[in-house]
C-alpha cells in the first residue's frame, strides 16, 4: 500500500512556464490528503522559494535535490556542500567566465551578473540570479547548493579537480551542483527511513535529469510524458504531459483518488 508520495515541483506539478497547478492536479493531491497518503514536495529549490499552492498543504518537502529535507518544518535530514568544493568551483567557473550562485539555508545570491543564470533562476525565482555584495560571506555559511549556467561539456570544466562534489541537471543550460554523497534518491531514502516506509510503500513523480535517482529509488517511479527519455527508461509507468493532467491520470490509473 502507498503511504507517501514525492512529487517534483517544475515540470511535473506545474508547467515550466505557469505559476499555479490545474485544477485537476490539485482536486488528485487533496485526494491524497483525504486519503491519508503523506505528499512531499521534492524540489531542486531552496526552502524559502519553494512557491505556495492554494488549497494544498504539503506534508514535507525534499529541497535542494535532496540536501535539505524537513517534515513539519522539522529537519530531518541535511548535507552541505564541502567548503573546500565551494571555493574551487567559484574558481573553475570564474575561469570560464560563469558566475555562480551559492545558497544556503536563509539566503542565496550570485557573485556576478550572468544572464543566462539569470535567466535559469528566473524559472523558480523572480529575483532570478541577485548578485549579492556579500557574497564573500554568504560562502562562509553552510551551503547546499550552488548554479551554474553550464553546457554539457562545460561540466568537466566547473568541477576539475573536485573530489567530494557533484552535479546534477533539469535544464540545458544550467547545473545545480550538490555533494556528491547527495540527490533526491538519497534525500527521498532519509525520509523514508524516518518514517519507517519501505520503498513498495512509496511512489514518485519526475520529469528532469534530477528525478531519476528519486524515481529509482521508490517502488513505483512515474515520468512525466514531457520528461526526459533517461527518466522515462527507469520508470516503472509514464504518464500523459503535466500540460495534460499526468499527475492526476496516474493516480487515477493507480486507483490512489
């Protein structure tokens, strides 16, 4: 029996370009609630910019591809990047002319203005990439999660002689850069095992590179018909477009509302 869901926010709840969930993806979440299957948010985004949907209240949330997962506003599982991994990816991105964007658990900002980061951050955020004076500082704090507006080939580039970091993609043009020991299949394992669920009693919805090891990592991963096709490989079951409803004809499919 389900007892726990894990949903990607960005392409999956909602399209890349909307602000809100349709109404037949939240009426399937409310369902959810009623019928007493706990629903975590799973998000490549900070906490506190992770947006708020009427009428639904999320049980928890999985941030920063799994490095920061709270339940009740509790956390219960974190994993910051290296300090050492930090500073050296500042340097292998500034060699290349790429600006980073570093975050932490209160605040996130970049060293410099880049557009095409900006215009990355701009999906999930409209301050985009806020270039921030006190960068040197916000370095200094525990960071889970840095941006860079890199290519595919460009990713040997930003990560050169880095040996405890990794990263990890949903977009063309960007990489979110996490510990290497990280992912939202680690982030979705912690939670699990805090609450005791075998992975036969979990499911999980994704479309981005992101996703994969989340959906490996439940008993019953669903793709997005819009996902990428190394998502759509490792599902167990893949769904009609989130322009579509797949969320909710999923959970319909799997006589979960």
């Amino acid at each position: 029996m389900v007892k726990i869901i894990f949903f990607d926010i960005d392409g999956t709840l909602i399209d890349i370009d909307a602000d809100d969930m349709s109404d037949k993806t939240k009426y399937a979440l409310q369902k959810l609630k009623e019928n007493k299957i706990l629903i975590f948010a799973a998000t490549g985004r900070p906490y506190y910019i992770v947006p708020k949907f009427d009428g639904i209240e999320f049980d928890g949330f999985l941030t920063f591809n799994g490095q920061l997962c709270l339940y009740n506003d509790e956390i219960i599982y974190e994993n910051h990047l290296d300090s050492q991994d930090v500073k050296k990816v500042i340097q292998n991105a500034s060699e290349i002319d790429k600006a980073c964007m570093a975050a932490s658990d209160t605040l996130m900002g970049a060293n410099f203005y880049d557009k095409k980061l900006d215009d990355y951050m701009l999906i999930a955020d409209p301050n985009g990439a806020k270039v921030l004076q006190n960068f040197d500082e916000l370095i200094k704090e525990n960071i889970y999660q840095m941006m860079v507006a890199a290519t595919k080939d460009q990713e040997p580039m930003i990560l050169k002689d880095i040996n405890h970091t990794t990263c990890t993609r949903w977009h063309p043009d960007a990489i979110d850069i996490i510990p290497a020991t990280g992912g939202k299949g680690i982030g979705t394992k912690k939670i699990l095992e805090y609450f005791g669920f075998s992975a036969d009693e979990a499911m999980a919805f994704g479309d981005g590179g992101n996703d994969k090891d989340m959906l490996e990592t439940v008993g019953c991963g669903i793709a997005m018909g819009n996902a990428v096709e190394s998502v759509k490989q490792v599902a167990n079951y893949v769904t009609k477009p989130v322009s579509e409803d797949g969320v909710y004809w999923a959970l319909k499919h799997f006589n979960l509302i």
